[in-house]
C-alpha cells in the first residue's frame, strides 16, 4: 500500500481515472508542501541554531520563538522591488532563480521517503534510473548560478560565476565516481541497482561503513553543491559581496536563499539514503520516513556546525583539492568496491 | 549588449568603501586578471575629520576626544599618546598612581583591540563564529570600562596629569576576575582558528613580508614584529610603567598572514600578564596632579615643540606637538600606525588571488578613524 | 634588557584539529545567551555611567566655563529671566544633544557644580531637534518629552 493508492481509494467516488488523476496532483503538491515548509524550517533551524552557539537569542520576535520570523522575511521579499540592473541579459537574468528552485523542487520528487504508518509508502515517483534522474536534476542548478552571475553585467557576480563553474566541474567528476561505486555495490543485491529504492533496499550493511571512502567524497561533493563554508567561494561575502546574486532583490533573491537552503536539506537526505540506509531503522515498516527525517537532521546539524565553524576554502586550493585528492579517491573508492564484490563480502 | 566579447585583459574592480570585506571605508581599486590580482590601490579619506585641525583650535584638554576617535577600538592607546606628548610640553608630572592605571587601562584596551581584530579577521577568512566569542570577551572590557571610565568606547578618561575617577576596590576585583577567566577563553578562540587547516592553508606563506622591507616602508607594530624585528616601543624606549613590569615582546620567523595571528594572540597573553603584575603594584597617592586640577584645565600654556611615540595596538603612535605660549596647540601631528601599515597592501599583494588580498588586508588590522584622521 | 620570546606555529594534527573546532563550536549551543533583550529586559547601568546633561539654574553663575570647555561647541550661552543673585548677567548654558559626546568636561570644570550628568540615557524621541534649553536641562526626560 502506498500513498497514492491511499488517496485514490478515498477519492474512488469520482470513478477509477479520475481518482488517480486527482491523487497524482495532490500528491505532487503535498511534496512541493513539504519542499517549502523544509526549507522555511530549515531556514528557521539555521537561524536559531546559529544564534544560540554563537550565544545570540536568535528570531524571537514574530510569533511564538521567532518561528513566523521566515514567513514574515518571504512577505518582505515578495512585498520588495525587484530591481532590475541596466544592461543585464533579460530572459537569463529572470530565468536563472528559477531555474535553481525548479532543480530543487524537482529533486525533491525522486527521494525514496520510505513507510509511514498508515499510509504506506510516501515515495512520490518510481522510476528505474531515479538515481541518474535525481544527479541530472541537480546539475541543473549550477546552470541557474552561471547565467544569473553572467547576466545580471555586475563584476563581482561574473567572478563569482566564474568561481561556481571552476568548484562545480572539479567536484562533479569524483561525486559521479562514488555514485557509480554505489551502484556497483548495489547490483550485487538487487536487481535496479540505478533506482534509488533499490539502493536504498541493498543497504542491510550501510553503505557508510562498506565504502567510508566514497562517504567522505559524496560528504564533500554535497556540501560544496550547496555551496555553504567552507565552500562558498562562489559567493564569499568578505570577498565578492555575494557572487552571482549581488544585484538581485525581493522574491528572486529570495529563490537563490532558499535554494540553499533547500539544497543543504535536499543533500543531507540524500547521503543518508544512498549511505545511511535511508528510511532502514527499527519498526522500519511503520516509521520509516521517520528515520530518514532524523538520520537527515543529524546531517543537516551537522552541516550547520561545519558552515560556522570553518573559513573559506581559496577556490584554487578547492580546485588542486578536487582533481588531486577527490578523484583520485574516489578511483581507488571504486577499486576496493570491485575487490569487495569479487570477493564476495559484500 | 554592445559589449560583444572582452576587449581589455584586465577587469578593473573597486572594493569598497561599501563592501563587506572592507575595514571601516577602505577603498581598493583592483586589477584584475582573471582571479589574480595585478595592481592595488588604495584609495583614503572617506573618513576623513579633520582631526589634526580641530586639536589646534581648541584647549589642551580638549584634543583628548580626538584622539579618543582616531583609533575607535583602542582609545585608551590614543589618549596615552596625546598625554605622553602633551605632559611633556605642559611640564605636568603625572603622579605614580596614575601611571599605573594608565597602563592597566592601555593594556585593558590593547587586548579589546586585538580581540576585535581577531573577529574581523576571521570574518574576512569566512568564519562567523568566532567573532561572536571574541566580542563577548571584548563586551566585559567595555563593562569594565563602564565601570570605570562612565562609557564605553570613547572614555575620554584619562586627563592632563591624572585620570578622570579613581580606581576603587570593586574595580581592581573586577578587573581581576576578568583576567582570570579570560586566558582560558583567548586559548578557546586561538585553538578554534589555528587548528584548522582551512585556516592554515588560507594564512600560511601568504603576504610574505621581509623584514628590509617592512622597515623600508615604516611597518610598525605586530606587522613588523612577525616580520622577526624585535621592535616594541614600550622596551625601546618605555612609556608609563612598562619599564617596571615583566613581559616579553613576540616575534615571529614566519613573516607571513599566520606569524600576524600567532604573534597577536600572544601579544595578548602578554598584555594580561602586564596586567595582573600592575594591577598589584598600584600605589596609593591621588589621582591627579594639583597643577593640573580642574579649575585650572583651561590655563595650561605650553611653549616648545616634543615627539612622544608610544606603542599602539596597531603599531608605534607617534604624537608631534608645538607649543607657542598660548593656551592652544600651536600644531598637533599624528604618525598613525595604520596609515603606515596600510602602504605596505600595494606591495603584499601584487599577483596574488583575491582571496589572499583580502586575508593579507585583514592582517593588517586597519582602523579608519586613524588612517583618515 | 629586552626579553624576546619567539611564537612558533600552532601545532596541530590535521583533520582532528578542525573536527575538535566543530566540537567547540556545538559545545556553545549549551551556553545561555549573553545578549540582553533590550526594551524588556535592561542590563545593570554600572555607578558611574553617565549621560544626560543637567543643569541647576540655582546654582549657576553664568561663568561661560562650560561653554569655553566644550570641545564642539555644543554648550552655548543662553539669556534666562530668572531671579538669581549669584548669576547677575543671567546667561545659562544650554546643550544640543545632537552633538554632545558626553566628554564630562563641563562637570569637571564647573565651579559650583551646578552643571551635572545622570544615567539617563534614553533620550531617543521623534523629534529632529535635540536643543536643550536651561529649563529644559533642569527639568526631568519624561517631562521634555512631553
């Protein structure tokens, strides 16, 4: 029993097609729902958990501790102008935070939410290569980041483009290297190794502990994806203003802030199921995507802590990082998988 | 776009004087290619008041507000300064008394200025937290100053021979209990920054500075001392009681953003050990001198012209002033520390990343009321 | 003699120096906070905070002092009708408050201590001037406000 096969079966008034008709669009905005109160929670749990360590109170003025505080900061950017720079390149320059929310939204879609309770599978698409669904998906962000650094004629914004190109094509490549390990890994044991539920499936030994050397690239990849410290070059406030978004204003900024938001969030859910075992735990059946909720939040608190606790990485260092260290990693990440397999242990 | 394709090799950028990197309202005009820097400018005056004039128009004993905005974070340094220099001139010895506080009070400030410098810096680096510890420290040196002085920043509480309230028991306890906790405190934030590679891969053999060429240009301060110049000028020629009290001056071989770091965090264990030997040896006596007594503020006449240098956070104060017989500066100069140390940013930063320009401009430890006057 | 002490570099083991970092850093989540929240809650003023300027017009001599003193010009003198022996050209001082910096050189020079600072220090108001005149000075911050 999954969700939708829930949501048909009470809507089975309207006939059999209708039903499901209805059932697909109401589940597609429950996961855009939980998208955004996600990122307005992960706004609101930033905000608050870097207040209270940097011994700050933190938003506790609107509503009850400050949660209306992310509600009442989207007003204030939807209510903002949008002010447009002289000699931006229009349709990029309006494009591009789109583009970066759409890739987030997107990727939401694929994750593998596991059982809860009485309704049964939460997971919203199913697809064979979900896996490669999900990475395609994200790299269209760093897209949405290049034209809107290349489009909106501001100096500091090209630079900071120019940076996101320079980290994403040097972490890319290992990230892939790792993926493609999990998936060796995984065609042990079941037989849609590129489907992300299969992934997840495999998983009796989390693949965390089988493959700690692809954990650590994929653990790095994800951050720099989302581009917090000690990775955010691309927008390095001490140096470049904020990179790529520095002439943009109102509700189109407000689209760039929440998809890093969500891109830390949708990253974290990620490594815990393709390394964590996603929605596996104790009463795996009835609480589920529970698990997956907390191994997400430890991950997500995590990221936080490394976010105010390192400096910037220089963007050189980040890129002699990446093709000298990561890839090779991630190479000899694959070699010990194929000695496991051929071995038998996994 | 008319632009079709880029027809110049170098980007010219401007940082600042609103920019987040930027201390204060710097402005750097920048030449870019590509990542690497080619050509700093800096460019001054954004904050610019005049304060030199302003002194000469005034009595004796109201230039000390002046002085108290030039270097905004270190106040208490700037005040001694101008003292140093314009007791000289008025021929007013300070009693023993007050020259105790005054160097607890400088010492005290030295340490808030520092603190605040280690914040900006690893602002500047990308570090938030930091900052947030360094000023919570920094907040119970300004609550001692309130304690103290009656406000915060701009004490203006020291006076032409003497100080403004005398120090009592609750503030000698105050003040001790500060120092106590504060080392362990200094050694949470030095361990946070040090020990981190990021940290020591972005500050490492960036900003080489030679010592030649530190002296060649005027660097004073921690600059020139983590240059391995063992320069201080409360050993070279001591001020105050330094010449009574036991310290060390830190110097560092590493010549780079790193030796700045190290050599100011231990500058600042220096300064409380300065601290807790003087705060015991403060004598009894009163707290001004009678010449010197508030009825007669307005009537010191000085005649002659002296040079006091004292040893700021930022590196060696210098104060010139002249005297013609009047109850008025005929001429105050002020050889600021940052203004010297910021012209060394050009040659640092030639051919280096942006990312190394704005660590090695953060090193310098850049306060603008001083630079600009 | 001079004592020089050489700083050497941190030392430090990769990787698990940054890690005990991060550890400092969660530790703090513990910590109460040390900000005040302001118009709720108000921190102790310590004893000898000072700011607000007042006058005594009893008291005044009309001497000029406080004006010479003044380092900015913020103090000037001011024509009062009011009956007082000691201050026979009745001239009062009177403060703007938009340039005052609080330097207490008024207090200390003023032979009758008729010129004095308080704690106030609320003196925020929607009004663009900040003149104080004699009998403003005399008079309490709730009152000049109203």
């Amino acid at each position: 029993m999954n969700l939708l096969l829930r949501i048909s079966s009470i809507l089975s008034v309207f006939g059999h097609y209708p039903s499901f008709i209805l059932a697909y669009i109401i589940e597609t905005l429950m996961v855009i729902i939980f998208a955004t109160v996600v990122v307005a929670g992960m706004v609101y749990l930033f905000r608050k958990y870097m207040a209270r360590v940097q011994m700050r109170v933190g938003p506790n003025r609107v509503g009850k501790a400050g949660i209306l505080q992310v509600m009442a900061d989207g007003l204030k950017l939807i209510q903002k102008e949008s002010i447009m720079p002289e000699g931006r390149d229009d349709l990029a320059y309006k494009v591009a935070p789109v583009l970066i929310f759409f890739g987030l939204i997107m990727g939401f879609i694929f994750i593998p939410y596991g059982p809860l309770a009485w309704f049964g599978q939460l997971t919203v698409s199913h697809s064979d290569v979900s896996l490669i669904i999900i990475f395609a998906l994200i790299a269209i962000m760093p897209i949405g980041e290049i034209l809107s650094g290349i489009s909106s004629n501001n100096k500091y914004a090209v630079l900071g483009a120019l940076r996101g190109v320079a980290k994403d094509i040097s972490f890319e490549v290992p990230m892939m290297l790792s993926i493609l390990a999990v998936v060796m890994m995984a065609s042990v044991k079941v037989s849609n190794p590129l489907d992300i539920n299969g992934v997840v499936v495999a998983q009796s030994i989390p693949f965390a502990i089988l493959e700690p050397l692809g954990f650590f690239v994929f653990l790095i990849s994800m951050a720099a994806r989302a581009s917090y410290s000690p990775f955010d070059m691309g927008e390095s406030d001490s140096e470049l203003v904020t990179g790529n978004t520095t002439e943009y204003t109102g509700l189109r900024f407000g689209l760039f802030y929440l998809g890093l938001f969500g891109t830390i969030f949708l990253g974290s859910m990620l490594i815990s199921t393709i390394y964590l075992g996603g929605y596996y735990g104790p009463y795996t059946n009835y609480a589920g995507f529970i698990w997956l909720l907390i191994k997400t939040v430890v991950l997500v608190v995590i990221s936080l802590t490394i976010w105010l606790s390192m400096p910037r990485v220089r963007i050189d260092k980040f890129v002699t990082f990446g093709w000298k260290y990561l890839l090779p990693i991630s190479f000899i990440n694959l070699i010990i998988t194929g000695i496991l397999i051929f071995g038998g242990i996994a | 776009m008319e632009n079709k394709g880029l027809k110049e090799k170098y980007i010219e950028l401007n940082m600042g004087p609103q920019h987040p990197s930027t201390h204060g309202v710097l402005r750097l005009k920048l030449l870019l290619d590509g990542e690497t820097v080619k050509n700093v400018e800096p460019v001054i005056g954004y904050l610019h008041r005049n304060a030199e004039k302003i002194c000469e128009l005034d009595f004796y004993c109201d230039a000390l507000i002046y002085f108290d905005r030039m270097d905004y974070v270190g106040a208490m340094n700037m005040e001694v300064g101008y003292l140093e220099a314009a007791e000289k001139l008025l021929n007013i010895e300070p009693p023993e008394r007050v020259v105790w506080i005054r160097t607890v009070m400088a010492e005290l400030n030295r340490l808030a200025s520092h603190l605040v410098w280690a914040g900006a810096f690893g602002l500047d680096l990308g570090m938030l937290t930091p900052f947030f510890y360094v000023f919570e420290q920094r907040e119970k040196i300004l609550d001692l100053f309130t304690e103290i002085c009656g406000s915060r920043q701009e004490t203006n509480y020291m006076s032409i021979g003497g100080v403004y309230q005398d120090f009592n028991d609750k503030i000698i306890y105050k003040i001790k209990e500060f120092t106590k906790q504060f080392p362990k405190k200094l050694d949470e934030v030095y361990n946070l920054l040090a020990k981190n590679d990021i940290f020591i891969s972005r500050t490492k053999n960036v900003g080489i500075l030679e010592p030649e060429v530190a002296l060649d240009y005027g660097v004073t301060g921690p600059m020139l001392r983590a240059s391995g110049v063992p320069y201080d000028v409360r050993k070279a020629e001591p001020y105050l009681a330094y010449d009574r009290v036991n310290f060390d001056i830190p110097i560092s071989k590493g010549k780079d953003v790193l030796a700045r770091f190290v050599v100011r965090f231990e500058e600042m264990r220096q300064s409380v050990k300065i601290i807790n030997q003087a705060i015991d040896k403060i004598p009894d006596g009163p707290y001004f001198n009678p010449k010197a007594r508030k009825s007669l503020m307005l009537r010191l006449r000085g005649e002659g012209d002296v040079y006091a240098r004292t040893e700021s956070p930022k590196g060696e104060f210098g104060v010139y002033l002249v005297g013609d017989g009047s109850v008025k500066p005929y001429r105050v100069h002020v050889r600021s520390p940052s203004f010297k140390n910021l012209s060394i940013l050009p040659y640092l930063s030639k051919d280096v990343l942006i990312a190394d320009m704005v660590a090695i401009s953060g090193s310098i430890d850049l306060v603008f009321g001083e630079v600009d006057r | 003699m001079i004592e020089i002490k050489e700083v050497k570099e941190p030392k430090r083991i990769p990787v698990i120096g940054s890690i005990m970092g991060m550890f400092t850093v969660f530790r703090h989540l513990f910590q109460k906070p040390v900000t005040v929240q302001y118009p709720e809650v108000k921190e102790e003023l310590a004893d000898r905070f000072r700011f607000r300027v007042y006058l005594s017009t009893d008291d005044c001599v009309g001497c000029t002092l406080c004006e010479q003193v003044c380092p900015n010009l913020s103090i000037t003198m001011m024509n009062l009708d009011k009956e007082n022996q000691r201050n026979k050209r009745k001239i009062y001082p009177s403060v703007n408050f938009g340039t005052c910096t609080v330097c207490r050189n008024c207090e200390e020079i003023c032979p009758t201590d008729a010129i004095y600072l308080k704690e106030v220090f609320e003196t925020a108001r929607t009004k663009n001037n900040f003149m104080y005149s004699p009998t403003d000075l005399e008079k309490g911050e709730e009152e000049v406000k109203r």
